[in-house]
C-alpha cells in the first residue's frame, strides 16, 4: 500500500548538474516519496519569472530510458519549470521501482515537488512511453493538472504484456505473474479504469509505425476518453515509430509545449 505521508515531495538536497543549454538551470534533486529518498532531475530557466511547471514522466525500467539531461532542458527552455523523476531505485535513489505500481507514488511526490515552487504557476504533467501510463494516474490523482500529454504512451499494462515478448520475463517478476493469472494486478497499472476522474485535457501524440507501444495502445485511450466526453486531442504521425527523426521532434516538442499553454486553467 502506498503512504500517506505529508512530506511527500519535500526536498532534501539538491545540487548542480551541467546543463547543455546556457539559458537553463539544471539540478539534481533527492526528494521524499512514501518515506523513500528518490533522486530526479530538475531544469528551469535561468530567466526570472513564474513559469508553468512540468512533470516529465519518462519511459523504460532501471537504465533503459533514464532521463535525458538535454530533453529535459529542451522543454525548460520553452517556458517551463521542469521536473523529470528517476523513480525509485534508480540513480542512487532508494526502494525498487515496480512498473508503475508503488513507483507511481515518485510521479505523484514530484508534482508536489512542483507545487512547492515559488516560480510555479500551474502543472502540466507530461508522459513518455512507459510514462504514458505514469502521466494518465498521476493526472487522475491530481485534478488542478492544467493538462496530460501522453507522447508513444503506454495506456494498457495487459497489452503491453500481449505484445512485448522480451519484457514478459521482467513483467512477470515485477508485477508478480501474467494478466491471465493476476488481471487486477494489471488493471490497477490501467488508467483506462480509472478515466472518469480525469479532468485535465488530454494531448496523444503518437508514430503509427512503432513497434515498442503500439499506436493501439493511444487508440484505445482516445476511445476511452471520447466515450467519456473528455477533452482529447490527438496527433497520430502515419510514418514515424517510437522515435521521431530530430528535427520532426524539435517541432513536435514546440507545437506541444504551445498547445499545453492555451490549455491554462479551466
């Protein structure tokens, strides 16, 4: 069970890291979660100002997919207080990330973290593939997220298991068994159950040709969020896989930090 603890989110060091951009600010940031030091990554303009905030969920498990001191600046220097979290175990951080079950506490701290900024309007909240699935529960569990954007996002743990043969081994050890044997292990990791307490909008963007999550897997959330009369926009790229080329994704970064922005509060 995860904890409710009001020292969610507070920071307890924090110290310079090189950042790649000389308008932006990076830091390494070791904050509690559930009683766990867990370290992450913090990138804001060197500007003053109040900016909004965003919590960068990223994807993978352990080394795969650890965040990206320069993604992270390249949202910063959009206009943006950022927040990418390493989760649990990882990085010098405490505890064992599990696939979106307990971890999913790390992302909840961290918008928190961001609360707690004094440069920090309002959150946006903002998931990579596995972090799909991150951004959808932590939206769920905050309802002032100004938005969701949910980039090659994982929206289903059961057909992630279905489709990714070379993760089943992790999977199963992590989550304890298969969707067959555990189905509520695995809807618990579902926010597709979950959508009707969502009430930020929602951005899917997504390459139709990927391979590590499937374009189904936004499909389904799009069907989902449009049954439910959710706000949803969605940006399907016919001729890209899980990674955009360069320069497709500098301009995939700019028109959806604009679009995140014209969300404001509702």
């Amino acid at each position: 069970m995860m904890m409710n603890n009001d020292n969610n989110g507070k920071i307890l060091e924090s110290y310079r890291f090189p950042s790649p951009n000389p308008k932006v600010e990076v830091r390494v940031i070791t904050y509690l979660s559930g009683g766990l030091r867990v370290k992450g990554m913090l990138a804001e303009p060197i500007e003053e100002g109040v900016y909004d905030g965003m919590l960068y969920l990223r994807g993978g498990i352990k080394n795969v997919g650890k965040v990206r001191p320069a993604r992270i600046a390249q949202f910063a220097a959009e206009g943006f207080i950022v927040f990418a979290p390493f989760y649990r175990g990882n990085q010098g951080g405490e505890g064992n990330e599990d696939f979106a079950g307990e971890d999913r506490e790390d992302g909840f701290s961290a918008f928190s973290l961001l609360k707690s900024l004094p440069r920090v309007h309002q959150i946006h909240i903002f998931g990579f593939s596995r972090g799909g699935v991150m951004a959808l529960l932590t939206g769920i569990n905050f309802p002032e997220a100004a938005s969701v954007v949910t980039w090659g996002g994982v929206s289903d743990m059961s057909l992630t298991y279905m489709e990714r043969l070379d993760l089943r081994k992790m999977m199963k050890r992590v989550i304890g068994g298969t969707p067959e044997k555990y189905p509520e292990r695995y809807q618990e990791r579902t926010p597709l159950y979950q959508l009707e307490q969502l009430t930020a909008p929602v951005l899917i963007i997504h390459g139709v040709n990927d391979h590590n999550v499937s374009v189904e897997h936004s499909y389904r959330l799009e069907r989902r969020l449009r049954g439910l009369n959710k706000a949803v926009e969605c940006w399907y790229f016919d001729e890209f896989t899980h990674y955009f080329p360069p320069v497709v994704n500098r301009k995939v970064v700019e028109d959806a930090t604009k679009w995140m922005k014209r969300q404001g509060k509702r």
